[in-house]
DNA sequence: GACATATGTAACCTAAGCGGTTACACTAAT
DNA sequence: ATTAGTGTAACCGCTTAGGTTACATATGTC
C-alpha cells in the first residue's frame, strides 16, 4: 500500500472549507438541515467525529454528492489511523496462491 | 446515487468463495493467520460481521490485496443497509449553490 | 452596556458494535 | 468411537454514535 506520511483529509476539514466557509453556512444551520443535533456536525467539523452511513446519505443529498465521496474519505482517514495504532498486521504472512 | 434492488455482496461471502473454499483453508486455520479469534472471523464469513480497518489490513496482508478493496466492499454494504434502514435522509433539500 | 446568536464542550443517557474467552451441540471424516 | 471444524450463545470489557441539557465564551447588533 501507499505510505502517506501525514493522515489524509478528515471529512470534516472539507465540509468546513468547501461548503460551511464557502457558503457562509452555519453550523447550527447545516445540523438543521441535515437533521442531525448541532453537536454531531461540530464534533465532525472539529474533527472529532466520524461520518456514518446514515451521515453520508444526508451530505449527499444537502450537496449533491455521493453518498460514497464521505465515506471513502472516512475509510482513507481511518485505515490510516488503523495502520499507525498497531504493527500487529504488519507481521502476518502472505497465504500462498 | 445508482439504486440497487439487492444488497451487494458482503466482504465475508468473497472472503469464504475466494480463499477458504479455493485455497481449502478452514476458519480455524485462517483466524489463526490472521491473528484474530476464530469467532471473529466466523462472524465476517457467515455475513454477520463487519470488515473494520484492522481488519481491512491485516486480509491485506494474508491475500496481497489492499486494505481499501476490503473496506470498500463493507462501505458499499453498509451504505445499501443504512439507506434502507430509514427514509430519513430522502426528504433533506439541497443546499442552493 | 444589554441582548441575542453561534459555538465548543462537558456531563449524562441509551443503544450498538467489536473482540475476546469459554462452552455447548452438531457435522463430517477417519 | 474419536477427532476436527464449525456455528453460536453467554458473558466480559471497551469504544463509539447520537441525543439532550447546560455552561462559558466569543461576536455580533441595537
């Protein structure tokens, strides 16, 4: 696999720059449009929290994105945390073919 | 976002006909490879499991594939469940741009 | 200055998921 | 009959998502 030295984008820095800054959105506003609870959105935007399913289906429809855009970011954010919190996996033994 | 009528196949079914059925591997053995419980990986196989990103990394390792494959077939999975889990986030408006 | 708004965050709750061990019943092969 | 492999249940601990409520801190606006 690739080796990144820094983590990837967390989903919540993109929402905060591309949509909440560049649209002049707030928060409480987004959550609201979202259906979620203010603090949902913040601890995304914060960084602090990760988009679900559920979550992603909501971003792609106030964005007309897919549904698949956020969750590939929070997988690339989490494998990366993953692959940096152990080594255990780095030992295991390829199964011959 | 594309509709499916059925839900795409679970990473377990691809982890049992891929691997364990071609290679002739048992859980057992597999589990221990992978250095995790076998009731872990029992859960996965049977479709009653989820692939995580430790997880994603270490079938990386065992079958010389990237973690991403892995995760993205759970992602895929878990989006089609939560999307007809609820209908909730059908009705969100998009945001005007 | 007084007030309202937006925000981060903490405390608390419920519900759920993951992973582990142990144990039991079932099946299939030897 | 015995063994190996398996599914699965019961239990544990730990973590997380999401909610509500409440507080302190900005940053406005009148």
């Amino acid at each position: 696999m690739r080796i990144r030295k820094r983590p990837p984008t967390h989903p919540g820095g993109i929402i905060r720059r591309q949509y909440i800054e560049s649209l002049s959105l707030t928060i409480s506003e987004l959550a609201s449009t979202l259906g979620v609870s203010r603090k949902t959105l913040s601890k995304i935007v914060n960084e602090n929290g990760s988009i679900t399913p559920d979550m992603a289906l909501r971003l792609s429809k106030a964005f007309n994105t897919t549904p698949e855009l956020w969750l590939t970011l929070q997988q690339n954010y989490d494998l990366w945390q993953a692959s940096h919190s152990s080594d255990d996996w780095k030992t295991i033994e390829a199964i011959a073919i």
